[in-house]
C-alpha cells in the first residue's frame, strides 16, 4: 500500500491497480444508453471518450481498442453509477466535466444563472445531456480506493478536460479559459 514518501506506481498492489484499470479504461468505450445500465454501484474511476471532430482543438491519447475515438477527461467516483447518472449525465452544479463542456461548447448557446453557484438553466441542462449521449463514450474500472489510482492515471495520460493533476505544460489553456468563462457566466444578485 502506498505509504507518505511513495508514489502509487511505487507499491507492487497499486502498481497493478493502476495497470488494471488503465487496461480497463483503454477497452472498447460503451454508448451512454448502455453504460448507464450497466454502471456499477461502488467506486471506481472513469474515462469519457469522443470522435477528433467532437471538440477537435483538444488533443487526447486514442483508445487502445477504438483508434477512431480519444480521451478527453478522467475522473473518480465512490459510486459510479450515482457520479455518471446524478452528476455528470444531469446537474452542472455538480460536475465538473458538464461545466468543461457547456463553456467550451459556448458558440452553442449554453445559458446560465445563479442558484448557489452557476448552473446552466433547466432547458440546457437537458440540451447537454442529450448533446452528451449523442457524442460521448464512456469505459470505466471498479476500485475500492479510486483517489490512488485517479491521480496516477491522470498524471501518466493527460486527459485534456483535467486540470488538476495534470503536469502544467499539459495542461490545456482553452479549457482553463472555457471553465472561467463558464464560471463567470452567472453572479449573484447584489443585495
């Protein structure tokens, strides 16, 4: 087990942690209308993929198994059907890799406004969750303990949607502009 002075790489278990899920993330990406009946109940991590001409200014590594399909972001769930189905697939309040999307995808409209924090309106909250069906991938890899391996992973294939994790000369400058953009899209209402 990784220990305060290792790496997770460094420790034999991780190291084959790590590998297995690497492998598992690089198979063949499944359809969002089958993955999400799929998607298992505990934790684990996992990677979106989608075509070149899908957002084609962001580089990704290719899959492994589907060339014609590329990496664009990596995370961790302690339930990956709760992450993909609640978060990602519904609310931008929650997600991350939803807020990425809809300020990279800006010339499409996307509105926003302030709850507790910017949230895209309801219309476009369903606008991007079917944009999403129609031009996303998703493979995934069940792990107890997805924080270890999320950060090896991130850190060994450079999702261009991550940003944290990610070594800075990786680190892609549209997308860090499109999530300020997004973020500041929506303010609160002055007293």
């Amino acid at each position: 087990m990784t220990t305060a002075g290792t790496r997770p790489d460094e420790d034999p278990a991780d190291r084959a942690r790590i590998d297995e899920a690497m492998r598992l993330l690089s198979g063949a990406p499944v359809a969002l209308d089958i993955a999400v009946k799929k998607l298992a109940r505990g934790g684990g991590v996992y990677a979106w993929w989608a075509s070149p001409s899908i957002l084609p200014e962001l580089p990704g590594p290719p899959n492994e198994s589907v060339p014609s399909l590329r990496l664009l972001y990596l995370g961790r769930a302690t339930s990956l059907r709760g992450r993909i189905l609640r978060n990602h697939l519904r609310r931008s309040g929650s997600s991350t890799l939803r807020r990425t999307l809809a300020g990279l995808l800006v010339s499409e409209g996307y509105r926003t406004t302030w709850t507790d924090r910017v949230v895209l309106v309801p219309q476009d909250e369903a606008r991007l969750t079917a944009w999403m069906y129609a031009h996303l991938r998703l493979t995934w890899a069940e792990d107890a303990e997805p924080a270890i391996i999320e950060a090896e992973l991130v850190r060994r294939v450079h999702p261009p949607l991550n940003v944290h994790g990610v070594d800075p000369e990786h680190i892609q400058a549209g997308v860090v502009d499109a999530k300020n953009a997004y973020n500041d899209s929506s303010r609160p209402v002055a007293p």
